[in-house]
C-alpha cells in the first residue's frame, strides 16, 4: 500500500490518544526564573553568532580581495614577461 492509497480516516483513525493516557502524563516545566535565565543565555548566544557571521562575511569579502589582486599580479606580471 503506498501513501496514497490511505484516505484521511485511515490516517486520523491511528492516531487516537485517550483521555486517560494523556492524564497520566507528567510534564515538567522550568521555574519562571529558570525560564528566563535559559532566555538570557539564548540571547547572549545568539549575539554572538550574529557577531560571528558578521567576522565571517568580512572575512569572505576580503577574501576575494585578496585573491583577485593576487591574479591580477599573476596576469600583469605575464604580460610583463611576455613584453621582454
């Protein structure tokens, strides 16, 4: 059988979840405090990735600065030799 022989009531009807079962599941939360010391890490983290991808575009940029003055030399010089 593949998926498109399953209808939308052949999906829904495997996917019951009893009242009772979901009762007896525990779920534990992080205190408020807690809550927004991980947001507080999260944010300072996230500043610093920013920074990082930041560094690395610049990187990038010089980058190919670097590598388009570097065969601009390797050309020029070339014609230089040719020109002897």
């Amino acid at each position: 059988m593949n998926k498109k022989d399953l209808s939308e009531r052949d999906i829904c009807s495997n996917c019951h979840i009893r009242d009772r079962k979901c009762r007896k599941v525990r779920l534990f939360l992080s205190t408020i405090e807690e809550q927004n010391a991980i947001a507080e890490k999260v944010n300072a983290l996230m500043g610093l990735f920013d920074a990082l991808e930041q560094e690395v575009q610049k990187s990038q940029v010089n980058s190919e600065i670097l590598m388009q003055s570097v065969l601009r030399e390797v050309f020029e010089g070339v014609r230089k030799v040719v020109e002897i």
